[in-house]
C-alpha cells in the first residue's frame, strides 16, 4: 500500500496547516516568536484551519475537538490582545 498515493488534497491541506502550527512552536521554542503575540496566535488559527479543512473530509472525533480548542484558544488570545492594545 502506497501511503502517499492514497492521500487526497484535503489530506495535504492537514499536513500544511500541521507544518504551519509546528512551524510556530519551534519559532516560540527558538526565541523568534513570542507566544502570546499575534503572529504565534495567528500562525495557530491558521494551522487548525487548514486541519479542520481536512477533517471535514476525513473525519476524526479526537483531532476535530483539539482543533475546535486551538482555534478557540487562538482566537480568545487575539481578542485579549487587541482589546488590551486599545485600552492603553
């Protein structure tokens, strides 16, 4: 069984936002990122995008709720960062 000839272009649009989200970890692990800045929090939302994306497709419970949790966590983080920016 060829793995990689069995995937579908929603299967590649999981494994970009994948590389998109481990992107932003390492970035906050090596000190180029700052985890509670819009960058990192935008790199998040839009790795469980492209991931939910595919799971539309290929369903899995588990990996639906983690993505449901990042996107929110991510969009909660920007809220709080915009609404403390407008604030002082």
């Amino acid at each position: 069984m060829d793995v990689i000839a069995d995937l579908i272009w929603a299967d590649w649009v999981g494994i970009a936002g994948s590389i998109v989200i481990a992107s932003a970890y390492f970035g906050v692990s090596a000190g180029r990122l700052v985890g509670d800045q819009p960058p990192f929090q935008l790199a998040n939302l839009l790795g469980a995008g492209l991931i939910l994306i595919s799971l539309y497709y290929r369903p899995n419970a588990g990996a639906i709720v983690i993505e449901v949790l990042w996107v929110l966590i991510a969009i909660y983080s920007l809220l709080r960062h915009y609404r403390g920016r407008r604030r002082g």
